[in-house]
C-alpha cells in the first residue's frame, strides 16, 4: 500500500512518547483543566485542539489525545477540547474531559480541591498521553548512630 493510499483513521502509527511534567488538576469555569505548556510544546503544537481516546487506556495504560489544528471544543465532541492560552506568558492549559477522567480513575464528583490529583503527562510527535502518578517509596538514612551509616 504506498503512503497515498493509507487510511490515517485505521492505520496505527508507533510515536515516540517522554515523561514531561506532572500537574495538579485545577477548576476553572466549570471545568477541571491542567496548565501544560510544556507538553504541549512537546508535542509540537502552538494551537489547536487535541481529541482523547479514554479507551485506550485499556491497551497502553495511559489515555492519549491526538493533536488537531482546528479549534474544536466539548460541546461540538465531548472528548476534544481546544488548547487555552493564558496571559501574557504563554502558559497554555486544556480541560479534561469527564470520559477521561473517569477512565484515569478520578471521581470528577468527588475531586477535593484542598489536595487535587496529579497526573503525568506524556508528549510525542502531536500526541499527548496522561497518567497517574505512580506511588513511589524510598529509604533513607536520617544520619543516626548507626555502625552501618558510616
């Protein structure tokens, strides 16, 4: 099958993907948003939207949204959202939508905005992808008297 034959909504693609940031969720007008100006630039993308498929999570373990150049927000398709520059500082969020959420395992309902979720997120070639935060524990000497600790 040569390139100009191919069929970009049926063939799948292998991007290369890094671990960018980890963000808390935020509220904002309704909707629960990340700030990641970072991964975005990662990805590539200045503008546009991006398009979730919360299904994937399944599969990959992490919920991927694919880069679009158009404005498209969620009331045109619930699982698109277009990129929200703030400021004057270039700082650019998305919101999340509740699919997404749910499929990370956050309660959108239930989110408590004293100590709210983190997630990671992930960048590649106009692709982001979003997790939760692994647990991680860690032993340390605190520097006792220990015959061991010299």
């Amino acid at each position: 099958m040569t390139q100009a034959q191919r069929d970009p909504m049926t063939d799948d693609e292998t991007v290369d993907i890094r671990e960018v940031q980890t963000v808390k969720l935020r509220h904002s007008k309704g909707s629960i948003v990340v700030r990641i100006t970072d991964a975005i630039r990662a990805a590539g993308v200045e503008d546009g939207s991006f398009r979730f498929d919360p299904h994937a999570a399944e599969e990959i373990g992490m919920v991927p949204a694919i880069a679009m150049e158009e404005r498209v927000d969620g009331r045109t398709d619930p699982l698109t959202c277009s990129i929200h520059h703030e400021g004057a500082g270039g700082t650019m969020s998305i919101s999340l939508p509740r699919d997404v959420l749910e499929e990370l395992g956050i309660d959108p309902d239930g989110i408590d905005w004293d100590n709210p979720p983190e997630l990671n997120v992930w960048a590649g070639d106009q692709l982001l992808a979003f997790e939760l935060p692994d647990e991680r524990t860690v032993q340390v000497s605190r520097g006792g008297d220990s015959k061991d600790d010299a």
